[in-house]
C-alpha cells in the first residue's frame, strides 16, 4: 500500500472541515430550554464557508515533464 501523497493537505482540510457544523441540539437545550426555538448557528463560534473563506492551501508542484 502506497503512503499518502499530500497528507498534510488532508489533514488541513479535515480539520477546515470540522468548522462548517453548526452547534449540536443538545447544546441549544442546555443553553436555551426547552421551548427555545433558536438556529444551531447562533452558538457556533467559528464559521466557514467554502463560498466566503478560502484556505490558504497551495496546489501540489507537478514535476515538468520537459525535464525528464
């Protein structure tokens, strides 16, 4: 099995990816009550979107096939 080539980018976009998710429920419960109606988003801290925010992740440099 061949290792990972661009792990680290992976690992940068896994943890870019855990900051797109609003709040769970359970926190908005135990914040808020019962009756509350309030959108997960509210408590969420940091927020990412791949619209608005990119990463600052460089592309991987191809070798040049002119080389040899």
């Amino acid at each position: 099995m061949s290792p990972i080539k661009n792990f680290d980018k992976k690992i940068k976009l896994a943890n870019a990816g855990k900051r797109t998710k609003w709040a769970p429920v359970w926190v908005i419960l135990k914040k808020f009550g019962v009756g509350k109606k309030v959108h997960p988003s509210r408590l969420t801290r940091q927020r990412r979107s791949w619209r608005r925010t990119k990463l600052k992740i460089s592309p991987r440099k191809l070798r040049r096939s002119h080389y040899g």
